[in-house]
C-alpha cells in the first residue's frame, strides 16, 4: 500500500503542477499539494493527519456537488485528448474528475490502519 501511496501522491503533485496556467492555480494547488501530503505521509511514515483527510475528502465532494449541476455531455477524445478547453463543459468534467481523485484517495486514507 506504501507504493500505490506513492504513486497517487505523485499523481496529485503532478496535478497540482498542471494547474499552474489554470485562472485560479492557488486553489487547485492548495487542494492537491495537500492531498499529495497525505499520501506522501501515508507513502513515507505509514500513517497521515485522518483530520486533514477528512477535511479534504468533504471539501471535495462538496465542490462535485456545486459543479454536477453544469456538467454536461463530454467524450472521453475531449477530456483527454487536447489540453485546451474548447468547450466550457470539458473543464468542468476535467475539475470534477480531479476532485474525485483526490476525494477518493482522501476516503482510502481515512480507511487505512494506522500503520500500514
């Protein structure tokens, strides 16, 4: 679990670096340093804050539930296959999709045993 650990964490600090050219990079950074935290924490000690997991798994859930209301049709091809946002529904699929991540990498860590 130590590896799969590690390999989210580096998945969510790259997600944070992505979001650097983003209008609103302080907060996608924050939210994904932070979950890269954890992850690191759980990757490097065996153990992470449960409270800032738990923090960061209701806050992004909450933030799926203000945006599912203007999610809209999107394919695959659009949510991978072009790193511009040519629609306004591609990148409300591709924040919605980060949230999950780290909503439910947050909720693995909250499950996980204190040592593992």
């Amino acid at each position: 679990m130590r590896l799969l650990h590690g390999l989210v964490g580096l998945a969510l600090l790259l997600s944070a670096v992505v979001q650097l050219n983003d209008p609103d990079p302080a907060v996608w950074l924050l939210l994904y340093g932070l979950a890269a935290h954890v992850a690191a924490m759980h990757c490097l000690l065996g153990r992470a804050p449960r409270l800032l997991a738990g923090v960061l798994c209701v806050l992004a859930l909450s933030w799926i539930a203000t945006l599912t209301p203007s999610l809209g049709a999107v394919s695959w091809a659009e949510l991978i296959g072009d790193a511009r946002m040519l629609r306004p529904e591609v990148e409300v699929a591709r924040e919605v999709g980060g949230l999950g991540l780290v909503a439910g990498w947050m909720a693995v860590s909250l499950v996980m045993p204190r040592r593992a």
